[in-house]
C-alpha cells in the first residue's frame, strides 16, 4: 500500500455511532474522492464498521484512528483497518503498531516527540491537535532542523484553512471532519457527504 500520506489530501476522520451507516457512508466518500477513511474507535460500532467497509467496500482504504492500546491495535487489525492512526503514543502502544504489520502515524504535538521517533527510525506521523499545539507556524518551524519527518496534520482544520497546510513540504495530508456535518449523517444524506468529500479531494 502506498504511504498513508500519499493516498488523499484528506483523510476524513469519522466517527460511527451506527454501524448500519458505515456502508453507505465509506461508498459516498469513496464516490467525492477521498478513498482513505479513518475510524476512530471512539464508538461502541466502530470495530462493527471497519468490518462491515472493508468487506463491502473493498475499494476504500479504511484505518482505524483514535488507537490508544496494544488491545485496540490488535482489535483494529483484526476487523481489517489497513493502517493506524494514533492521538499520541508510548513505547508500549508503538511497539504494538509497529508488531501490528500495517502503516501506522502515531500521534505527535512537539519536537521531541519527533526526534524520539526519528530516533526509532519513524519518519511519517500525525501531528495533533493541529491548531491548538501550534497549526502552520508550528509545522514551519519543524520543516527546518527536521526535515526528514513527515505529518498528516489533524486537529481543527478546515475547507479554509488545510490549504495552508498542504502547502508545506513537509505535510502530506490532512484530517478532518468537515465533510461530514453533523446534520448530514443524522439526515443520513450521502449526496451531500459525496459532495463536500468531492470539495475535500479537490484541495492541494
């Protein structure tokens, strides 16, 4: 599989509370363009729904976000997620992503951070929560004395503002939710899911 962060310049960041939706949801994003979809296993049906895309969506990329123990990275691998993201990590839970055989970003918020992982021979993350630690200016200033590392920022970001990210050499996507209003998934209205994933791929 190619590097997680060269699959889409969005990577939508979705929380299922139905599992029932995650088959017409993962079909209407894959449809606007942005194949690689994050499941954060933050919900009781999301291990439900990673199953339910990766069986009946096979074209869509599904990854399992929010991992946060050795358990929930064997939970995820095991329904079929086919990389890992990570709010932040420990030498624990990164030795169980790296065990895991799948692309993982584990999640980072400051320098050291990023040269402890460097260090561990680890070059592709998440850079979380984007606009609270620090947005562009941060990412700037990390761009000069790391260049080696490489972010999917995550945290924040909007239609607005993730051009400004993508714009950096050293970002290869972004996360995010606004494709996914609220209002649209209680109204389960995919067309318009699929439109604004179309407005989300057309970023660069």
């Amino acid at each position: 599989m190619p590097s997680v962060l060269d699959l889409a310049p969005v990577v939508p960041v979705v929380v299922v509370e139905d599992a029932a939706d995650a088959v017409p949801l993962a079909r209407a994003l894959l449809a606007g363009g942005l194949p690689a979809i994050e499941v954060t296993l933050r919900t009781p049906a999301a291990l439900d729904a990673i199953r339910a895309i990766t069986c009946e969506v096979p074209d869509a990329i599904v990854g399992a976000g929010t991992v946060v123990s050795p358990d929930g990275v064997d939970a995820a691998v095991t329904a079929g997620a086919r990389f890992l993201v990570s709010p932040g990590w420990t030498d624990r839970l990164l030795d169980a992503m790296q065990q895991s055989g799948v692309p993982f970003l584990p999640g980072v918020s400051t320098t050291s951070e990023v040269v402890a992982l460097l260090e561990r021979g680890l070059s592709e993350l998440k850079f979380f929560p984007a606009e609270a630690a620090g947005g562009t200016a941060y990412l700037k200033s990390l761009a000069g004395p790391l260049p080696q590392a490489r972010f999917c920022a995550t945290g924040g970001i909007s239609l607005t503002s993730a051009p400004s990210y993508l714009a950096l050499p050293n970002v290869g996507c972004v996360g995010g939710t606004w494709m996914l209003p609220a209002d649209a998934l209680a109204s389960r209205d995919w067309a318009r899911v699929e439109t604004l994933a179309r407005e989300a791929a057309a970023l660069s």
